[in-house]
C-alpha cells in the first residue's frame, strides 16, 4: 500500500468515525451500506466529510463506483493523481 494510498485510507476512517463511530473498524472490502449500516443521507455526510478533509470535490460517479472502503479509497487516490 502506497504512502499516499494509506494516507487516504485513514482519512476515509477518521470521516467514518465522524459519522457511524462503531463503523471504524471494518475490513476494507465490506460493503458501506451493508456493513457501516449507512443510509444515503449519511453516505453524503460521509463524503463531505472526506472532501473537507482532503480539500478535493468527489464526483458522483466515484461515489456510485464505490461500495467499499478499498474501492473508494482508489477512486479517491486516481483523483488525487489525475486519472480518471
């Protein structure tokens, strides 16, 4: 795992713990909605979280892509870097 891949991980968490505190721990590939028990209200809390946190904007289609901590955290990094 990259620096910066752990450094987006943890800033994914920390959010997390903001909005669903007992959430924190769960595997990287476990399902958010499922596992984190996040309604779609709470999902948005969390990515203004992780925007606000990171100073970037989330589009959409990352969000949508995006089921688990692994997978949002990747669409997060290719943002970080440029690539679509």
């Amino acid at each position: 795992m990259s620096e910066t891949t752990a450094s987006v991980e943890s800033t994914i968490r920390e959010a997390l713990g903001v909005i669903r505190p007992d959430a924190v721990g769960i595997r990287g590939d476990a399902d958010l909605a499922q596992e984190a028990d996040l309604d779609s209200a709470e999902v948005m809390d969390l990515v203004m979280e992780i925007e606000d946190r990171l100073d970037l904007s989330i589009p959409v289609e990352t969000m949508a892509q995006a089921h688990t901590i692994d997978e949002l955290c990747a669409g997060i990094v290719q943002l970080k870097h440029g690539t679509p």
